[in-house]
C-alpha cells in the first residue's frame, strides 16, 4: 500500500494532492496543517524526519510503511505535477 504524507501551510496544496490522490487504486493520505502546534508534536516528526525536511510544503511518499521517496519545497521539486509524473511511473499509467 502507498500513503502520502504531507507537512503543509497552505490547505489547497493539501487538498490538490487528496484529489490527485483518489485517482489512483490504494492511496492513502495524511495531512499535517503546521499552523496548528498538536500536529506538529504527532506525525509531523515521523513525516520529515524520515526524510530529512525542513521546509513546507513536503509531500514523503512510503510503500509498505517504508520511506520511498521525498518531494522538497528545498529544491523547489515538492509540486503536484512532479508527484503526478512519480505516481504514474509507480502505476504505469497516464
């Protein structure tokens, strides 16, 4: 199974990538708004501490509870374009 979690400031960037999301068989997603300190003390850690990421947007991607692959607003590559392209290959679709 994949899940997507995703540190974020902005909702719609959020909800943009639920919705890219469901569009794909087997995808789960978590969500962790930053504006709000109970997030940031659960799954925020787990989320960019596998990963290493320090800036929001970020979007970690685990395949069977495994990190996989990271998109970091860092290296400005955390969009929902690029997540798109990565979920196609994973899928061979689109």
């Amino acid at each position: 199974m994949i899940t997507l979690k995703c540190t974020y400031i902005d909702e719609t960037f959020y909800q943009e990538l639920v919705d890219l999301a469901s569009t794909f068989p087997d995808i789960h997603t978590e969500g962790y708004d930053m504006n709000y300190s109970d997030h940031k003390k659960k799954g925020y850690l787990k989320c960019k501490g596998a990963f290493s990421a320090r800036k929001d947007p970020f979007v970690g991607v685990w395949i069977d509870d495994i990190p996989t692959k990271g998109f970091y607003s860092e290296a400005n590559e955390c969009t929902i374009e690029n997540i798109k392209d990565y979920l196609c290959e994973l899928y061979e679709k689109c």
